[in-house]
C-alpha cells in the first residue's frame, strides 16, 4: 500500500506541481522578477516580500491566459501552497465539468430564476475554491498519508524550481543523455 499511495502522489499531485512551478518560476526568472541565483529559503522570502511588485508584473503580462494561470495561484497564496491549491482548483473545476457532460441533463442548470442560477454558480466557487484551499486533506484517500501527498507535492514543486533556475525543461529529466 505505501509504494502505491506513494507513486499515485507523486503523478497526481507531484508531477503536476513540478510542471506548474516550472512554468511559473521559468517566467519569473526570465522575466527578471526574482534572480536565478537566489535559494529556496531567500525565495521563500522573496515571494513574500515582493506580493506586490509580483502581481504588477502578472498583471503587465501580454498574455491574457498566462495571467488567469499567475492570478489563480497567487489567490492561492503563491508559493507551494498556491501551486498545490491552484492544481487542485483545476482537477476540481474538471471534474465538475466532465460530470456535467456526462450527466447528459444540459438544460437542467437553467430551468430556475436567473438569480437561482447566479447563486448556485457562486455556491459552487466557492466551495471548489474552499476545498482547493485545503487540497492537503483534498488529494489523500482513506487510510492514505497526508505526509506522503505533502511531501510528493513538496518535491515536484522544488524539482520545478530547480529545472526552471537551471534553464532545463522537465522533459530533460527523462532523457538518458542529458548532461548537467
């Protein structure tokens, strides 16, 4: 059970967070808001000390969806929490969507008042967004190790970092011949 709940939180929760903090962070240090350098502990500091100048430069950004993508997490809270929550929010908003789909009752959401549905839609968000903010008791089923699921999010989200301090894409991780 340990090598299975191990290896599904490192491709649910881990994997994504390696690719999302690659993304971010790539952008943030070729953009210059945060030098290459620095190290995750003076990071962590950066990230909040400089909130402010961090959300000027996501909002100045050319691409609209590169903006919704930096916005989400830094609601989230930015860091690895937000990449964790940001992860989670989408698995979620998914989710809803594909059971939405797949119920095949596509009238359904609007046979109310216009406020009904307003307010459902609202209740909705923010309930997805509660449990994102909680993705750490989100990701783990019963009997499984939270402590696994942090640590596996934990390490993608690092392993991200570094691949986007060192100017390597995840895609290097997997080739045999990579040289570092």
């Amino acid at each position: 059970m340990g090598i299975i709940n191990t290896a599904e939180a490192l491709l649910e929760l881990g994997l994504p967070s390696l690719l999302f903090s690659w993304l971010i962070f790539h952008w943030l240090f070729a953009e210059g808001e945060i030098d290459r350098d620095i190290r995750h502990r003076a990071l962590k500091a950066e990230l909040k000390n400089n909130r402010k100048s961090l959300k000027k430069a996501i909002r100045t950004t050319g691409n609209r969806n590169v903006r919704l993508v930096y916005k989400r997490w830094a609601s989230f809270g930015g860091g690895f929490y937000g990449i964790a929550g940001l992860w989670t929010f989408l698995v979620i908003e998914i989710s809803d969507l594909v059971n939405f789909l797949r119920s095949g009752n596509y009238l359904a959401p609007f046979s109310g008042d216009i406020l009904d549905i307003v307010i459902s839609f609202l209740m909705n968000q923010i309930t997805n967004s509660i449990q994102a903010l909680l993705w750490f008791s989100y990701w783990p089923g019963p009997g499984d190790s939270m402590l696994i699921w942090i640590a596996a999010g934990y390490l993608g989200y690092w392993v991200g970092i570094e691949l986007a301090r060192r100017l390597l894409t995840p895609i290097t991780l997997f080739r045999p011949d990579r040289k570092h």
